[in-house]
C-alpha cells in the first residue's frame, strides 16, 4: 500500500511539474520584451524605470543637518 500512495504521489507531482514548466513557457512565449542594456538603443546603456513615482532622496531637516556637521 505505501508503494502505491508513493506512485502516486510521484505521478501527480510530475503532472504538476509538467504543467508548471508548460506555464512559465507560455507566459516567456507571451510576455512583451524590452531591450536593455549597452545593445540597447533606449537609453543607451543605462536601464530606466517606468514609475510614475518623484524618487526622494533627500528632505532637509534639522536632524539631517546635525548629522552632516558632525560627519565633517
């Protein structure tokens, strides 16, 4: 009885192992690319973003300040 429920098991994993491969490759096969890269004539070797986010890097604040007058 435990080789059985081992086969089993062993047959189901390998039919969803199957249909996960089958998957991934359709969704690869499907999926638009975007060239990237040196090769690249977007952007010219540097990878930009698509957000439409403002990147902060900075805020001036009173604790920034104390902190770069004594890293000096």
């Amino acid at each position: 009885m435990a080789d059985e429920l081992r086969r089993g098991f062993i047959k189901r994993a390998g039919i969803a192992a199957g249909v996960l491969a089958g998957s991934v490759v359709a969704t690869a096969a499907t999926s638009e690319s975007k060239d990237r890269g040196a090769g690249s004539n977007v952007g010219n070797g540097v990878v930009t973003g698509t957000s439409t986010k403002k990147e902060i890097l900075y805020k001036k604040t009173a604790a920034w300040d104390t902190f770069y007058s004594a890293a000096k």
